[in-house]
C-alpha cells in the first residue's frame, strides 16, 4: 500500500479532476515529484503534497476565473474610470448629473468635461470635405477610417495637441453625418441638414438627446475604444472601434429593433404584438434597462419633452401595463426621429456623433493610463499536446 504522502496515479488523477496526459505534462515540468512504486515497480507514485498544491491553485483560478467571467457582462467593475458612473438610478458624467447638464449644456461643452477639460472650446483645426455615400451610417465609417489611416499614434503626445485633436475629430464626424463642414454649435448643424431650423424646439430635443448619450461608462463600444486605445493608436483609430462596435445590433443598433416592434404593434395592436413576443420569449425591445432597474432617467428625461407619435405612445402604455418595464434611451432616441420626421438612420447617427464624446473621453483616460489591455482566454479546448 503507498504511504499518505505518495499515492497512485489514479488517485492523483482523481484529485486533479485531469486526463493521464496532464498528469505526466505536470511531472515532465517539475511540478509533481513521481518514484516508482517500491510494491509494484510498473507503476509509479506521485507525491500527495504536490497533488494538493496544484488542486488549491486550480481552486484559486477557478474562483478569479469565475469573477472574471461574471465581469464581462453586466458584472463587477474591471478598470478605474474618472469619466461617468451610474449610482442610485441616475447618470453622473465627473460627478455631475447628466439629466441636469441636458437642460443647459452643448454636446461641445460636455465633450470637454469628459475629457476632464474646462473654459473656452478649442479652436479645431482645418477639416475636408466629408466623403460621399447615401446614408450617414457609411460616411460615418469613411470619415473615421480615412482620418485612422493617416492621423499618428495619441501615445507620447502633448496633452494640448490631443484635445486640439479630439475637438476635431469630433467635428469631422459632425460633418460625415450633415454631409457638409459646417460651423456652430452641433445640435444646429445637425438640425440644419435634417431639414429643421437652427435653434427652434426640435435642435434643442437634439441637443438635450447628444447631451444624455454622450458616454454611458465601461459600455461595449467605450471597452473597444479603450482596447485600442491602450495600443497607444490614435484618437480617430479607437473611436473608428467604438462605432464598429456601436453598429451591432445589440447595441447602437437597437433602435433598427425598436422600429420592428412598434411595426408590429402598428399592424396587431399593441396587446397582439406584446403577447407574441412574450410567448415566444422574444425581448421587448426599447424597453427595461439592466443597470436602471426602475426607470432609464435618460428615456424619461427626453421623453417629457415632446409629445411622442400617437403609435408610440400607445405602444409603451401597454408594455408598461403587460410588463412593467419602463422605456430606454433606445426608445426615447426612435421617438424622437419619428415625431421630428428625420431620415431612417438619424437614431443611430445621434447615438454615434454623441457616443463618440466618449469614446475619445476614455481613449485619452486609457493613454494616460500606460497599460495594455490584454486580458487571458480560458482555454477549453483539445488538451495540449507536450512532447
């Protein structure tokens, strides 16, 4: 019979929860000391005490790996941000309320005050003329990826130079989306190309919707702006990987699902519509919101100020009675490109121009920050194979 301290290759194995092959990579590493048998000289005996650390280290990466896990989605924070927070329910950019900032401040102002700058706006730099394309989501792309293509690296750069930058930049994507280099304050410009007057009550709508979704913390499309970011690349390099991220479905582009149910609604009736989808466990999209358990301030913030199209309307009475779920900025943001009549893609135009505030926001918190973003996989696939 083997001692305590030594046991039989079966019993290792057991302990471990591993394959034979892993237990030989382990003593091929030094890791776990084998002797032969002194009873039965064909087999071999692995100390117990080796077995045991591995087994309490596998325990220990066990647990980071699972927090780690639950980090990603919707979890515990993962990196230090100055930029915004969401707490009790309520949106906070540097500690101030973005709900209040939406009933006086510009995109412009509250770009730079994610940034962590203040005073006077920047004077931008020249800018071309925006490429040409039939909807504002490619001239979007074309206008970051040319300026990805040739702007330098942010790391090592002065800290003027780069605010200089993400002013810029920030006016080049304006451009993209109005389809001409124009001055002024943004919501104007955009409200000029979208067929509405400068300063009348539907800019302002659109000032106030930049202002609520300029940046919403560690979300996906501020995460890849970071990743890039952290690479040392440029400001128009990591906002180009914010709006590629922003593009999916699941997230800037959910207000293309929002519009597919309130078509829905609009053929069944509100009731029809709500039940389908409920029976069929389908997402009622537009409405609830993971970190606003009761209420997205930012939907009910944009959504008192003006009068929702009569479908609409009645299409969140009844999710509100059927579910109990409150609409999100994603409805908020369809609202309201359907009551002021703008063009299909303005949704997701407003979210991209306003998020890219962002995006820049944690590109240049990230590059101050000096570290790679470059986390583990937990491999799960065929064994390694040693030889």
């Amino acid at each position: 019979m083997p001692s305590p301290d030594w046991i039989a290759a079966e019993e290792a194995r057991d302990r471990l929860g591993v394959r034979p092959q892993t237990l030989y990579a382990y003593v091929s590493r030094g890791r776990v000391q084998v002797r032969p048998d002194p009873h039965d000289p064909r087999r071999s005996l692995y100390r117990a005490a080796d077995i045991a650390a591995l087994t309490q280290r596998k325990a220990r990466s066990r647990k980071v790996s699972e927090v780690a896990a639950g980090a990603i989605a919707w979890g515990e924070p993962v990196l230090e941000s100055q930029i915004t927070t969401v707490s009790g329910g309520r949106l906070f950019y540097r500690g101030r309320d973005a709900i209040k900032l939406a009933e006086t401040e510009t995109l412009e102002a509250v770009a730079r005050l994610l940034r962590g700058g203040h005073g006077a706006a920047l004077k931008r730099t020249e800018r071309p003329v925006p490429p040409r394309a039939e909807d504002m989501r490619t001239r979007a792309f074309l206008a970051l990826a040319a300026r990805a293509g040739t702007d330098p690296p942010a790391r090592g750069r002065n800290a003027l130079a780069l605010a200089v930058e993400a002013a810029t930049l920030l006016d080049v994507l304006t451009d993209a989306v109005a389809g001409e280099v124009g001055g002024g304050a943004i919501h104007n410009r955009l409200a000029l190309a979208w067929g509405l007057g400068p300063g009348g009550p539907g800019a302002d709508l659109i000032r106030r919707a930049l202002v609520l979704v300029a940046d919403h913390e560690l979300n996906a499309s501020a995460f890849s702006a970071r990743v890039a970011a952290s690479t040392g690349a440029s400001l128009s390099a990591a906002a180009l990987a914010g709006l590629a991220t922003l593009s999916g479905p699941r997230h800037g582009g959910a207000t293309a699902a929002v519009r597919t149910f309130a078509r829905e609604a609009a053929q069944l009736g509100p009731r029809a519509a709500i039940a389908n989808r409920l029976v069929e466990d389908r997402a009622l999209p537009g409405f609830g919101h993971a970190l606003y358990p009761d209420a997205d301030p930012r939907a009910a913030a944009l959504l008192e100020r003006f009068d929702a199209p009569p479908e609409l309307a009645a299409l969140r009475q009844a999710v509100e009675a059927a579910a109990g779920l409150a609409p999100n900025v994603d409805f908020a943001l369809m609202a309201i490109c359907e009551a002021l009549r703008l063009p299909q893609d303005a949704p997701f135009a407003l979210f991209a121009v306003a998020r890219c505030a962002g995006w820049i926001a944690h590109a240049l918190e990230q590059g101050q920050a000096d570290t790679l973003i470059r986390p583990r996989a937990r491999y799960v696939g065929p064994e390694p194979e040693f030889g």
